[in-house]
C-alpha cells in the first residue's frame, strides 16, 4: 500500500515536471519571439481585414455593374454596358434584351451573335432552355422554316429540358412543317406536342404544357381536316372565306 501511494506521488510529481517544462518552453518561446509572434498576429489582421474588404468591394462593385446593366434602355447603351461589365450575370439578361432589338430591326445575325454569347457565358439553365427557344423562334422570323424545324425539333428531343419546353417545341416545329406543307413530320411533331405529359413532377399539373398541346390538338384537327391554310394562318382563312362568298354574291 505504502509502495503504491509513494508511486502515485512520484508520478504526480513527474506530471508536474513536465506541465512546468511545457509552461517554461512557452514562456521561453514567448519571450525569445514575441516580435514574430507579433507580427504573425498582426499579418492574420491584416489579411481578414483585407479579404473583408475586398468582399465587400466587389458587392458593392457588382451591385454597380447590374444596375448600370439594368437601366441601359438604348441599343448603345446596352453595348457599352455589356463590353464594360460583360463578366458580371445581369450581362446575360441585358444580352437578351439585345437580341430582342435586334430581332425587331431584322437583324438576325447579330441577334444570333447574342445567343451564342449568352450560351458560353455559364448562365443557369432556366435561361439557356429560354435562349434556345429564342433562337429556334428567331430563325423562323428571319424566313429560314427548315432550319427553324430543325432547331425545334432537336428541343423537343431533348429529354433533359422540361416538358413544357419540349411540347412547345415540337408544337412549333409541328406548326411550321404544317407551313412548308411537309404533313408527314408535321404529324408527328403534332402527335408528340398533343402526347406530352401534362402531370409534372410532384404530381402537379403543368399549364404550360396543357397550353400547347390544345394548340398541337387543334392543329392536328385542322391537319387532319385538309384545311391547312387555316393550319397556317387563321387570319388569312378567314380572309379567304369572306372573299369566296362576296365573290357569289
């Protein structure tokens, strides 16, 4: 019994030793560097100080950039903000506002030029399935049909887009074959407009795609019907029609 408790103080006494040798190598070190150890400190201040600026700079930089981006109105304006801040996000939007103008001058090949910059700039997805269908309606505009076709139809195949994309593509690449007189495929982008799921994920129906396949469903109607002036434009039908029978008269 008397071994053990000289054992626990001799034991006791070498842990104190050591707590000592550990607090006397501080001090040592503390007092032998306390320059470095100063200057250590005072470097990790500066650095966050630093970094802590340099984030709020940049907030405050990019909230600049987006309202300068937001309020160009002009087709100039919003070129010299676009070549000033092209790398901030508001660029993208303000690029489609561009293509928007110059698609309204018949300027396809700039519009164009647009489109191919937003879709290299990494925007979300939301906005390059928005710009796709853009482009597709853009060269419909621009008189180039079989391109247009092409363009939709390469949408509508694409199974990682949203149903609602893909219905309205194959609707509109339907539509416009129905317009090149092609019935063969316009029948079947028709066909998979009008078969598109209208239940979306979550179990909740999808107006967008009950939107356009009414439309594929009344097309195909019409299709099916022989009456594809109609299919094409129902202004000029009904234009058509109302001529025919002042024509009896």
């Amino acid at each position: 019994m008397a071994q053990k408790v000289v054992n626990k103080k001799a034991l006791g006494a070498e842990i104190s030793n050591s707590l000592m040798d550990d607090f006397d190598r501080f001090e040592h070190l503390a007092i032998t560097y306390w320059k470095q150890i100063l200057w250590a400190c005072v470097l990790i201040v500066v650095v966050v100080a630093v970094v802590v600026s340099f984030l709020a700079w940049q907030a405050a930089a990019d909230k600049q950039a987006a309202d300068v981006l937001a309020n160009a109105g002009t087709e100039q304006e919003i070129i010299k903000a676009v070549q000033e801040y092209g790398n901030n996000k508001a660029a993208r939007y303000a690029r489609l506002r561009l293509a928007s103008m110059y698609i309204e001058q018949k300027q396809f090949d700039k519009a164009f030029e647009q489109f191919k910059l937003i879709a290299s700039s990494g925007a979300p997805d939301e906005m390059l399935w928005q710009t796709r269908l853009a482009e597709a309606y853009a060269l419909e505009l621009a008189g180039r049909f079989q391109e247009a076709v092409e363009r939709f139809a390469e949408i509508g195949r694409d199974s990682f887009l949203p149903e609602a994309f893909r219905c309205e593509a194959n609707y509109s690449a339907g539509r416009i074959s129905v317009q090149l007189k092609d019935t063969k495929n316009a029948e079947k982008y028709l066909l998979k407009a009008k078969n598109a799921l209208v239940v979306a994920r979550g179990q909740q129906p999808d107006f967008a795609v009950d939107f356009w396949q009414r439309q594929a469903k009344f097309m195909l109607n019409v299709l099916n019907s022989g009456d594809t002036v109609a299919a094409v434009n129902p202004v000029a039908k009904a234009t058509a029609v109302a001529a025919a029978k002042a024509k009896k008269k």
